[in-house]
C-alpha cells in the first residue's frame, strides 16, 4: 500500500473517532484544510462517501462505519505490537496473577515457572487457587487455567498440558468390604469423597461411554475443597476418590489404590491458560505464556 493511502486511512480513522475535523486534525498534527483534502482524496479513489459533513458535526456514513470497524482493530493490533517490541529493550517486570485448579498449579504451572523465574528477577507470579469459573476481568487477574472444552469463546487460549482423565480409585481394603461399582449409577451404594467448588456447589462425576452421559451427584461422609487432601483421604481407605489420573497413577501401581469405572472415565482437552486480549497483554505475561505453552 502506498504510504499517502495509509496515511490517509489513519487520518479518516481519526477524523470518524473524533466526529470533527478540527479535532482530528488536532490530534493528528496537520491543518483542516490539509485533513480535508485527504479526506475528499481517499473518497475519490475509493468512489464512496465516507463521511457526511454538516455546519456542526462529522458523522461516518454507512460505508464510512464500515470501513471505521475493519481498520480500528487492525490498527489496535499495530500500535499493541509496535509498543511489546519497545517492551523488548527492558526486562519483563511486574506481578502476573493467575487463577487456576491446585492440580494445573502443581502438574503444570510451578514445573514448568520455577524453571523459569529465575532468569527474571523483576517477574512475579501470584498463583491463586479456586475451583470455580472466575471472571479474571471482574477480579483482575491476568490470566486463568481451564480445560479446553469450558472456555470462552471471547478469550485468548494457549494450550499448556496434555489431555487429561479422571479415576475413581479407593484402597483394596475399602473393596474388601464392598463391592466394586461396575457403573455410576452403583456409586448410589458407596462412600464418595466430594470435592467442594469456590462458589459453594459440589463437583459433580462425570462419565461417558458409547455415547451415553452421566453426571453422578455422589453422597458421602468427607469433602474437600482441594484435590491433594481427596486423594490423601481416599488412600486411607474411608471411600471413594474423583481425582486427576496422573496423581493416583503412581499408587495403582503399588497397589496402594484399586481403579474403577475406567472405561467409563471420559478424556478431556487439557489445560489452556486464556487471558482477555492480546492488546492487553505486558511483556511480563508473554514470558509466563511462552513458558507454559504445551510442546508435546
């Protein structure tokens, strides 16, 4: 594109932001007379009005509007990207909160962070962990950790983990006394350990096979607001657990714990760290997401 037709894109964006000429031109730096001219000079070329123009006002016309809502974005990209690389002639700094699971906090997020902080002295990391769908807008954080199939369509995602599972796991000494379920609807006549979420409900367990659904609201004597004291508990042999595979994977192994419902456990799209917008977005939380980004 010819540098006198971009600069008259930029200087129309100004002047339908601004809905004046003398203020456009204000901002822009150049005269009326001059903002006009490239004003009625991109017209021409493009054969359109894109502006209506009274004694008071300067309104877009509807191909004025259309055109305004393709170039602010692009722009807004523009200027983001030009003020990251300035960003690039200091050292990342300043604090990144992020809202997330215990289990992403413990499986990903600190592996794969405290590899990195170090390099980074001026980089903070505020982890705070909640069970709950929080609104990282409304509470400030920086970014949030969900799997895959519950974000949100407006956010930014970056994948960060594997595709996760689930397991319903107790002790053989829990299954000496009882029999073992063979589908959800046996967990009726077992002691479930539930987990508590952030805004006061309970976890529900969930279950899919040949395309069939089910979500379990399970009944037992223990709850827990966390994963770790779940599978504490589970491993003591009071009941049944609900807890990520990979963190029971180690005492099914030794036996320590039995599996259940395993073909009933369905596979979810792991973790993804998701952020409001790339225009908002420091050099501070770039580094956090390069580093956690997934790379099977």
């Amino acid at each position: 594109m010819p540098s006198e037709d971009f600069n008259d894109l930029l200087a129309f964006v100004a002047v339908a932001r601004e809905r004046s000429f003398t203020g456009a031109a204000r901002r822009i730096g150049v005269s009326q007379s001059a903002l006009s001219h490239r004003m009625r000079a991109l017209e021409a070329r493009l054969g359109l009005r894109l502006l209506t123009r009274t004694t008071r006002s300067v309104s877009p016309t509807e191909a004025g509007e259309r055109l305004l809502q393709t170039l602010v974005p692009r722009f807004e990209d523009i200027e983001a990207e030009l003020a990251a690389l300035r960003e690039l002639r200091d050292k990342p700094a300043g604090i990144v909160r992020i809202t997330t699971a215990e289990h992403a906090a413990n499986t990903v997020l600190w592996p794969k962070l405290s590899q990195v902080l170090p390099s980074y002295p001026e980089l903070q990391v505020e982890i705070n962990v909640d069970y709950g769908f929080t609104d990282i807008v409304a509470q400030r954080f920086d970014a949030g950790v969900r799997l895959g199939e519950s974000l949100e369509k407006d956010m930014i995602a970056v994948r960060i983990g594997p595709d996760l599972r689930m397991a319903v796991v107790a002790t053989p000494d829990y299954f000496a006394k009882r029999a073992a379920p063979r589908t959800p609807q046996d967990l009726a006549a077992h002691n479930c350990i539930n987990l508590r979420l952030s805004r006061g409900g309970v976890l529900v367990w969930e279950f899919e096979r040949d395309g069939q659904r089910i979500n379990a609201h399970v009944q037992g004597q223990w709850m827990f607001n966390g994963s770790t004291p779940i599978l504490r508990a589970a491993l003591a042999g009071v009941g049944l657990g609900y807890v990520p595979e990979d963190v029971a994977a180690e005492h099914i192994a030794a036996g320590r714990l039995r599996r259940v419902l395993d073909d009933w456990c369905p596979v979810y799209d792991g973790y993804h760290l998701y952020y409001a917008s790339r225009r908002q977005s420091s050099r501070a939380l770039g580094v956090v997401v390069d580093a956690l980004r997934y790379r099977p």
